[in-house]
C-alpha cells in the first residue's frame, strides 16, 4: 500500500484555514500587498548561542553591523523646528539628528573637533541656535560650519583651514515621517536597503501618523534574543493563553522578500487551532476586547449572517475614526484588526494596522551583551482635520518595572507585553547554562528568526 509522501522541508501548515483563506471570505476588497504569499525555506541548521552572549560577536556587530545599517533614529515630528535636535546612541557611536535653518535634517557626529566632548549628552533632545562644547566653547552653527573657537589666535591651523573642521556627518534618510541614519558613505541608498516596504506601505501613510505613547523598556537580554521574541507567533500557545480565544496563532502566515524584510500576518476573529472546543462567533467577538478596551462599547452583537471579524471590523472603523477624527472607511477588515507586522532590518519592526499600531526598535543598552532597550510606540492616523497632536514624551521603565505601569497604556496589552518579556531572562541565561549549543529552529513558524540571522551572517563574516 502506497504511503503518503511527505512535505518537503518548509512545507508542513497548521491543519485548518489559512490567513488566505480567512480575509478571501470577506466582503471588502483585501489590498494585492495582503493577498500574497513570499515564504523559502532557508535551511534548519541550529543557530549558535554564542550569537547572543559572546562579546566577540558583539564586538564584530559595533564594527560590521551598525555602522553599515540604515537605523531609524526618531520621527520627523521630534524635531519640527529649526533648531530642533536630538541624541542617538548605539553602543559607543552617538550622533546630534538636528533640523537646521534651511529645514534639512542632519546628523552629526556627536564629539567636538577640539579634544572630543560630546557636544550634546546622550538621551538628551531639545532646541538650540547652535552646537557648543561645554568643555572650551568651541562653536558650530547648525548647518556644521565653524562658527567661533575661543582665543582663535591660538589655532591658526584651524582658522586657516575652516573646510577640515565642519562637523563630520551621517547620512541622512527620509521615509515615511521616520528618520533613519547610515554611517557609510557606501551604502545603498535608503529606498533601496527597504526592498518591497515602500511599495507595501504606499497607501498605508505612515507619514501621517503621529506618536500618542512612547514606552522605552530595560531588558536583561540581548538585542537580538528581544527581537526575536516579537518575530514569531509559534510561543503565543504557552506565553499567552488568553489570546487563543481570538487569535489564529498556528495557522500565522510567515512571509520574507530580499535581505531586509520580512512579515507575519495573523487574523484576529477566528479562534486558534489548538483550541478543541469550537467557539460561536459572539463568543470571539467577545473574547477580542484586548489591547483597545478603551475604544470598545457593549453593543457588539453579531448579527444573522455576520462573523465576529466583520463585526469588530466594523466597530473598530467607526470609534476609532470618531476617536481619532480620521476616516478609516478605505481601509479592508483586515487592516483595521489583523495583526500585521513586518521586520526592517536590523532592528525595526513595524505594524502598519489601525487597532494596534505600534512600531519597535531593539538596540544594545551601551555595551552589554545581555542588556538591551526596547522602544516601544503607539503610531495613530493624524486628523482630518486640525493639527496632530505633539508627539509623546517617552517613559522610560526599568527591568523589573511592569507595562501597566505605563500612563495611557491599556492594562490588557501591558499584560500581554509583561508575558513577553518575562521570558527572556530566563532564555538570556540559558543560552549560557546549556549543554546543547545551538537554537532548534521550526521550519516555517520561525522562519523570519533564520532570515534575519542569514543577512546578519552577510554583515558580520563577508
């Protein structure tokens, strides 16, 4: 009798509808960019420890990774004004992200060209006419040009050669209300490094969008092991049981283009496959009220014919647009309450969907290995009409400080995130304590965790 042959490597899905499946069975138009699928198998090889806790690697990442990389810095609303700066550390380099006279955005290298004092303190943001060192006042104005040195008599060497002492720059790059930096002069151009992200984000305008919180967490782990914490779905069963209830978790769609992007796109309003139980879709709808509680009201009722995303989909539409004063009528039920989120690399993710905006950042805390922080923000449509509000000063929290804790964060989604982060002390210090050397990969689930650890590979060793 003829056995069944078995799926390739990669090939292996959750039994059960697909995302495909569940948004095709809409009544709205589902955007071409959600209708697609890009998954290979990159291989299942272990990924080694030593990636996380060796500060030979860590080393190898301040010399080969960073400084070649697009890094997203801060929004163009933090620095509106001409004068407007802020600080930007990763590991030992620190850059001044100014807006000059002109309206340009530039970043500078964060160390006077005397005897190199930061001009600026780290974590620190603010207006000036100019950059002063605050060790012997030598002066630049805003566009980096040499403004004035104290006993100028004394540095005719200086004086006489104005050229060699403007501020050395940064590139700069402009996308979507973000600013991103890139220290080598050789790297590609920012459109480029993206790959598909603009063409994926073009109607989703993140350039209007502004910040209402910004939550900055401590975290007792590698940068890389936090990230990869949010790349995933696979982990929700275990961390965050009270989500099954309304979360398609296995059946998540894992999608990777290029080098430097990658996505996860999960449906909200179905239950997850690992349940037994069915569940009705009043019950789903009533499980959903997670993460905008805030927003919800009691009259959800799902009507003859109705399913529980559409039911959300609706609701959400209307109060979030009320809420926010912004039409959301041209966005797809999917786009109003999936989870969608794709990967930037090296460290910024991004969630283009209404109900659950955010964006992250994950880069070393100074020069730990083990240490990292995580920037956390609330991205909301700016008004139709009248101004957006100014963005959200960030709070900072330490590592054993919960989420809740948060002014403005709802209490369900801090939770979910406090479940998150709990895990990875624990997985920090076993990547040491452990006999086994390497983590085991699932082919499909994880896959976005071997992508990114791929083109990391490109950066470190070629």
């Amino acid at each position: 009798m003829n056995q069944p042959l078995k799926p390739l490597p990669g090939q292996a899905r959750c039994p059960g509808d697909s995302v495909q499946d569940i948004i095709h069975r809409e009544g709205r138009p589902v955007p071409p960019v959600l209708a697609e699928e890009s998954y290979s198998f990159l291989g299942d090889e272990d990924i080694g420890y030593e990636r996380y806790t060796s500060r030979a690697v860590f080393d190898r990442e301040m010399e080969r990774l960073w400084p070649r990389v697009w890094q997203w810095v801060c929004r163009e609303e933090h620095i509106p004004e001409a004068g407007d700066f802020i600080t930007y550390d990763i590991g030992d380099y620190s850059f001044v992200v100014l807006r000059t006279e002109s309206g340009e955005i530039r970043a500078y290298y964060n160390a006077c060209l005397h005897r190199g004092t930061k001009l600026r303190p780290s974590g620190s943001e603010g207006c000036t006419q100019q950059l002063r060192c605050p060790y012997h006042g030598w002066t630049w104005n805003l566009d980096g040009t040499l403004k004035e040195i104290p006993c100028d008599w004394d540095f005719p060497h200086v004086t006489g050669n104005p050229e060699k002492f403007q501020l050395p720059q940064a590139r700069v790059g402009l996308w979507g209300g973000f600013v991103f930096i890139n220290m080598d002069p050789e790297a590609p151009a920012l459109e480029d490094f993206m790959g598909v992200l603009p063409d994926h984000f073009r109607n989703w305008h993140m350039d209007r969008r502004y910040v209402e919180l910004h939550v900055q967490k401590e975290l007792p782990c590698n940068w890389k092991t936090a990230m990869e914490a949010f790349l995933e779905s696979y982990h929700v069963l275990e961390t965050h049981p009270q989500l099954l209830y309304g979360v398609g978790d296995a059946n998540v769609q894992y999608d990777t283009y290029g080098e430097h992007v990658s996505r996860f796109f999960a449906a909200l309003g179905v239950a997850s496959p690992h349940l037994k139980e069915p569940l009705s879709e009043q019950d789903l709808v009533d499980r959903m009220l997670v993460g905008d509680r805030s927003a919800v009201t009691e009259d959800l009722i799902v009507g003859e014919g109705e399913s529980a995303r559409t039911v959300m989909a609706r609701h959400l539409r209307k109060v979030l647009g009320e809420r926010y004063n912004a039409s959301l009528d041209g966005y797809s039920d999917s786009e109003v309450i999936d989870t969608i989120e794709y990967h930037l690399f090296p460290n910024m993710v991004l969630f283009p969907g209404v109900s659950l905006p955010m964006v992250y950042r994950f880069r070393p805390l100074g020069n730990d290995p083990d240490k990292s922080l995580f920037d956390l923000l609330f991205l909301r449509p700016v008004p139709d009409q009248g101004e957006a509000p100014p963005p959200a000063e960030p709070v900072r929290i330490g590592i054993d400080t919960s989420y809740t804790t948060v002014p403005g964060m709802d209490p369900g989604m801090g939770h979910v995130y406090d479940q998150d982060t709990n895990n990875l002390r624990g997985q920090q210090e076993g990547f040491k304590a452990s006999k086994k050397r390497g983590q085991t990969l699932g082919n499909y689930q994880e896959s976005r965790i071997r992508h990114f650890q791929l083109t990391l590979d490109k950066y470190l060793y070629r």
